[in-house]
C-alpha cells in the first residue's frame, strides 16, 4: 500500500520536515505516560522547547504588537509571534512622563487575574489563583525600554569589554585567556585571516601529563550545553556568617578541552558574572574574593534607569512583601528603590538559539525582594514565569531586543526559565542594515560587523541584581 502525504506534511519546510523525523525518532519507543509525572512548569517548558511539532505561541504575551518600532524581527521561524491579548491586560492613561510618553499602569487587585498595560511602561500583576496574589507580583515588564543605539553599546561592551577577566566567564576554568579576553583575540583574528592565536586549554599546561593526551569527547566538554543549575538554600542577611566560611574551590580544569580558535571558543561563551563573585559550583556568592570589576556603568544606568522609571506605589498598591519573603524583604522597602536602588551583582547569559535554561529561582542574594533588572539584547526569547514551586503554571511572555523585565517583591523567588530562543528573530538594527539615525555610534569604535554576524543567532540576557539589602553592613572589604 502507499503512504499519502497529507496536505499539511506537503508544505513542510526542510528544517521542519526534519525537526518532524527527529521528533518521531526519539518519541517511537518513550512510554506514552511519561507527560504524567511533569509539572505544569515542566510540561510549559517541553511545549515551548520543541521542535516538532512547532509550538503554539498563541497563548505568549506578545507586547510588542503595536510598537512596530520594537518588533522588528527579520522574518524566518513560521510562529514568531505572540498575542496581545494572550492574557487580559487594562491599559490606563497616567500622567506624562519625561520622555513625553503617556505611559502608566494602574494594578486592579480584584478578579482571578489581571493584567495591565499601556504602551511604554507595563505592569504585570498576574494572579493564578487567588491565594497567590502576593506571591506572584512585583513582576514589571517594559517592552522597548533600550533604544536601538543603547542596545548595540550593551552589546559591545558585553562581548567585548565585560567577558573578560576579572569578570569571570564560564570559559576561565577551562582556557587560557590574554588579558584582552575571548573576543579580543577573535577580532584580532578577523582582522588578521591567521588562526595563530590558538586559544590553549589549562589543563594541557597544568601539572597533568596525561591532560593533552586524553581524546577530545563533545559531550563531556563542560563548555558545551546550557548553564548548570543545581538547587541551593535561599540566603538571607542571617546566613552571610556562614556564607563567608564556605569553601569555594576554583573548578576543575576540563581535560577535554582542546587547544581551539578563537572562532570555535566564540560560541561557547555561556555567562560572565558581574560584581560579587559568584561560585556556580555551589551557588553562592564567594564575598571574600570581592566585586570583581563591579557594576559596569552601562548597565547600571540602564538598571537605575529603569527601576527609576516605576511607580512602585502603584505596582505595591495592596500587595504587602510579608516576612516570609525573606529577612531582606522588608515590608515597603519599595517606597525608596527610585531612590536607593544600587545594583551590585549580576551575570551577562550569553545564548545560541539552540540553548535553553531550565526554571529556576535565583536566591542566592540576600536580599529577597529588591528589582533583579533583565535586559533583553538580540534574538526574541520566550520567558517562563510562574510562582514558588514549579506547580504554579507559568505564564509565557516575549522577550525582544530592548525588553527590560523587572522582578521584585513576591516574584523576586518566582520559578522562571527561557525554554525557547526563536530563529531569525535579531531585529535588522543590529544586523548592519543601518541608515544614518540607526548607525551605531562611533564611540564603538570598531567595525560592526562581528558584532551584527553574532547576534544574527544568539541572544544576550543582562541579568542585574541587588545583593545586600538597603542599610545593610556586611562588614566586607569593597
Ligand atoms: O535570560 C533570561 O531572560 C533569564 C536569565 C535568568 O533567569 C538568570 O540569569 O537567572
Ligand atoms: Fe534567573
């Protein structure tokens, strides 16, 4: 007998038609219970992760709709959109602010679940059941909150100034850098068509003879694949005491890892920490090796800028921050953040659009409620958020170029993840198609171009965040 193609498999893409065999390969032999023991974060991340079949984005909060300025993405991916309306929303007209722009958002802390919009400036009090009301606010998204030009400097200084020493990147352990840094010598090596600044592994040059000879396996290359997330206690100013004793030893050079071009290395660029030294291996900042190279201004100004931007009354407008959110969580801390919010840690994510990073809840810093600030350069990322433990569904939202999320208060300690960075979705301003109002500004300097042929498919997440609570002497050198 025949197979008929039906209608629908006709007019599969390649890549499609590819994802669709990958699919039924992997899934011909999988126990057909296995959905059962999934929890609603973990059946929203397998939604969104894959391939085959093609998720539905309809039910992404996609804010970006209106603002054609925003959402400028190159075409290529079928679904690349979301909807406005994919949770309910209110806008509210609020005073002008100093851009000019008539801009705010005003909570109703009522119906089983709001949300409120208006174009330049969001706040999303989302509520999944109306016992969680505290628990799941705090959550402000402000779409199109970096202007293109401020964009490409966040991009420039991220791979070229800030992934370097002493901001640790997750390569250090593993590589040998000059001072330069990863993306220095990949310039160089643009620039100069030779492969001679071959990047040397530490191991090869560590006291282990046998380090250079072992064969080089991809999957047990620890550069390789996403970030490691292994779950750790929340912190609180009542545990920097013990914090300060734990041993952080240096990881472990890989023995897999193979002298290599900048080029190859490039890629595998995963994270670069900002400020207080963070130790991945157990999840806790390691104080006693200090700030690092500190809170770039450009990204602080952006962060300041942006908490600055909202009015915490109306965001806290009958939604307590209870005890139970931590020692660091104040009640009504928000009432200064325009005024005192300093961020003094933080980690660039640095994605390929095959990369993924799983729910979790960044509790490491002290302080448990002040704004975590996210800033979204590059490809379009769908963002998972949900509540205290992975039962909470989460609600899925677009994150474009410029995005800028702010976690605060209850949702501070919410599960997120981004299970999905979608294919062909860098917005042309930073792709080199420039006219003269969006060329990037000469304080760049060098030439555009790497920068535009790295993000055509990676994205950049800035992820800033506020250790030590307000007031709070942790007796450390700065
Ligand atoms: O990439 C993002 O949008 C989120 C990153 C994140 O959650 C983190 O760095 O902890
Ligand atoms: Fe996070």
């Amino acid at each position: 007998m025949t197979a008929v193609a039906s209608p629908d498999h006709l007019r599969l893409t390649p890549a499609q038609k590819k994802a669709r065999r990958q699919h039924l390969k992997t899934t011909k032999n999988r126990p057909t219970d296995i959905k059962e023991g999934w929890t609603p974060f973990r059946a929203a991340e397998k939604r969104f992760k894959a391939k085959w079949p093609p998720p539905d984005m309809s039910s992404v909060l996609d804010l970006h709709l209106e603002d054609t300025d925003c959402a400028s993405g190159s075409g290529g991916e079928a679904s690349q959109t979301g909807r406005r309306g994919a949770v309910d929303w209110r806008q509210i007209d609020v005073p002008v602010n100093e851009k000019g722009n008539k801009a705010y958002v005003f909570p109703r802390i009522s119906g089983m679940r709001d949300h409120f919009v208006s174009r330049m400036y969001i706040l999303i009090a989302y509520i999944i059941c109306k016992y969680m009301i505290c628990r799941l606010s705090g959550l402000v998204y402000l779409p199109g909150f970096v202007s293109s030009d401020e964009q490409r400097r966040l991009i420039h200084w991220s791979l070229k100034d800030h992934a370097k020493l002493p901001n640790e990147t997750n390569l250090d352990a593993h590589y040998l850098f000059p001072p330069g840094g990863l993306w220095d010598v990949y310039l160089k090596f643009l620039n100069d068509g030779t492969d001679e600044e071959t990047i040397q592994p530490k191991a090869s040059t560590s006291s282990s003879p046998a380090a250079s000879s072992t064969p080089y396996n991809a999957s047990a290359d620890p550069t390789s694949g996403p970030r490691t997330l292994i779950s750790n206690s929340p912190a609180s100013p009542s545990l920097l005491p013990t914090l300060l004793t734990l041993s952080t030893p240096p990881p472990a050079p890989s023995p897999n890892a193979k002298p290599c071009s900048p080029a190859a290395l490039v890629p595998k660029l995963r994270w670069a920490n900002i400020g207080w030294h963070y130790h991945w291996g157990n999840k806790q900042y390691d104080f006693t090796r200090g700030r690092g190279g500190g809170v770039a201004e450009v990204y602080r100004a952006v962060c300041k800028r942006a908490v600055q931007s909202v009015n915490w009354e109306d965001v806290y407008r009958g939604i307590a921050i209870t005890a139970d959110e931590g020692d660091g969580g104040a009640i009504e801390e928000w009432r200064t953040w325009r005024e005192d919010y300093e961020p003094d840690a933080g980690i660039v994510n640095f994605y390929q659009t095959s990369d993924t990073l799983m729910a979790h809840v960044d509790r490491s810093e002290l302080c448990a409620a002040s704004p975590l600030v996210s800033i979204s350069l590059g490809c379009t990322a769908v963002f998972l958020i949900g509540g205290p433990t992975r039962d909470t569904e989460p609600v899925p939202i677009f994150l474009r170029s410029g995005d800028v999320l702010i976690m605060s208060g209850p949702c501070r300690r919410a599960y997120h993840g981004v299970p999905r960075i979608l294919e062909d979705t860098c917005p042309a301003h930073l792709l080199g198609s420039f006219n003269s109002q969006t060329a990037p500004s000469s304080d760049q300097g060098d030439d555009w171009k790497p920068y535009a042929e790295y993000m055509r498919s990676a994205r950049i997440n800035v992820n800033v965040r506020q250790v030590f609570p307000r007031g709070f002497d942790p007796g450390l050198p700065i």
